[in-house]
C-alpha cells in the first residue's frame, strides 16, 4: 500500500477532530455570553445605540470586504511577487 494511501484516512479524522474542536469552542463562548446577558436583567438599548451598532456593522464589514478585495486584487495582478516587478 503506498504512504499516501495510509494518509489520507489520519489526515480527513485530523480535518474531523478540528471541525470538533472548533465547533465545541464555539459552542462555549455562545452558553457563555448567553448567561451573561441574562445576567444584565433589563437593559434595553436606544434607538441611538441600534443606529451606533449598525453603522460599526456596516463599516467594519466594508472595510473587512475591501481589504480582502484588494488582497485578491495584488495577488492576481502580481504585485505581490518577489522580483518586485509591477504589471
């Protein structure tokens, strides 16, 4: 049997016990914040704070979109090989 026949197997259980991994996590931080919001009683948020929250959403999420636009941007054109010419 050849070696990368044999690793296959080890390497999708790998991909398995990360996705469990990462999803336990996940599941830890959401009981976590949970129990502590309700620990806040009641609190209620104002139209100023909904509007606040909204447009950090929204900035944060241009920004996040434009840089990872402009990553695939330089990648493609090649601005981002070693012998430093520029297309």
């Amino acid at each position: 049997m050849p070696l990368t026949a044999r690793k296959e197997p080890m390497r999708a259980l790998g991909n398995w016990i990360a996705v469990t991994i990462a999803a336990a996590a996940v599941l830890v931080v959401v009981v976590v914040i949970a129990s502590l919001w309700s620990g806040l009683g009641e609190s209620e948020i104002s139209l100023a704070g909904w509007l606040a929250m909204a447009l950090g959403v929204i900035l944060t999420l241009g920004l996040g979109i434009g840089l990872m636009a402009l990553v695939f941007i330089s990648s493609r054109r090649g601005y981002d090989e070693i012998d430093g010419k520029n297309r």
